[in-house]
C-alpha cells in the first residue's frame, strides 16, 4: 500500500516537471520524452497485498530460470497448489503422459493445469490433451512468462491449480 500511496503522489509531480521542460529548451532532433517513464512507476505496485509467506510467487521469469520467492530455479519447473518440483522435460515434445502422471495420484486435482511452452505457445499433442482430461483437469497451453503470471492470480484466489513450465528460452 505504501508503494502505491508514493506512486501516486510522484506522479503528479512527474507530470509538473516535464511540462517545465517547454518544446523551446529541447534540441529538434532529439525525441520527445517517452510516456513508458511516466508509466513506468505502476510496475512496482503489487495489486494484490498481503500474499502468505507459504504461497508460491513467481517473481521472475527468464530464459533458463525461474525466480519463485526469492529462489532462482534452472530448468523446467512443476507446481501443484504450493508445491514446487524440478522437472526433466525440456521441451514441449518430451511432455509425455507419464511426465505428468503425478496426476492421476494428487488429491484434490487441480481444476486447471497451465502448460508453459516456453517463449511460444504451441500446439499440444491430441493424446496428451487426452491423457490430462482424463484426470479430470482442464487444460491451458500459454507461453511460460504467461503462464507463471496466470498461476500466481489462481493461486492467490485460493484456487486448486497446476503449472508445468518449460523456460522461457525453448522455441521448440
């Protein structure tokens, strides 16, 4: 809450200082101040307060790693509720029914499973879209920056979900 009371009170300020600067002081071939700065400040307000320190949080997402709760982890990731494991997958082809067969045991299932593909969202296999409806989850294939930020909206709903993730910097 305090982030969000400094930023709108740096706001207006902001928006006095950069109508000092009048067309005349600027040089004409040097571009216009760019909006992003302005805006820039609303990326450090966290919409949603008070997240259990028990959650998981995924703070990060890069081409090899994931940064949950202060934690960076290389390679493939698999989340059940509040529960993290590495995972051998390494792209959306060695995704088997049997890299997921945690599922046909976990109770209570999850009602959706976010599949990461990694930079692109990509088409699943017809017999693994199979494999995870019958356990009675839904499916969502999205690219992994997507799908970490779409788990960590469920997850503070207190929703049952799971995500299996690729890092971001598979293509393939």
């Amino acid at each position: 809450m305090a982030v969000r009371k400094k930023a709108t009170a740096t706001l207006p300020t902001l928006m006095r200082a950069m109508r000092k600067r009048s067309p005349n002081h600027m040089p004409s071939n040097q571009p216009l101040p760019s909006l992003r700065r302005t805006f820039s400040l609303y990326d450090q307000i966290n919409l949603i307060d008070n997240v259990p320190e028990d959650q998981l949080r995924f703070q990060q997402v890069t081409d090899t790693c994931f940064k949950v709760n202060g934690v960076h982890y290389e390679g493939s990731l698999l989340c059940v509720g509040n529960l993290l494991m590495s995972w051998h997958p390494k792209k959306l082809s060695e995704i088997t029914s049997e890299s997921l067969s945690i599922f046909q045991t976990v109770r209570p299932v999850p009602e959706i499973l976010l599949l990461g593909c990694g930079r692109y969202i990509q088409p699943v296999n017809p017999e693994l879209r199979a494999f995870i409806r019958s356990t009675g989850m839904k499916l969502e294939a999205v690219d992994s920056r997507n799908a970490a930020s779409t788990y960590n909206i469920l997850n503070e709903e207190c929703r049952i979900v799971a995500a299996a993730l690729l890092p971001y910097g598979v293509e393939s």
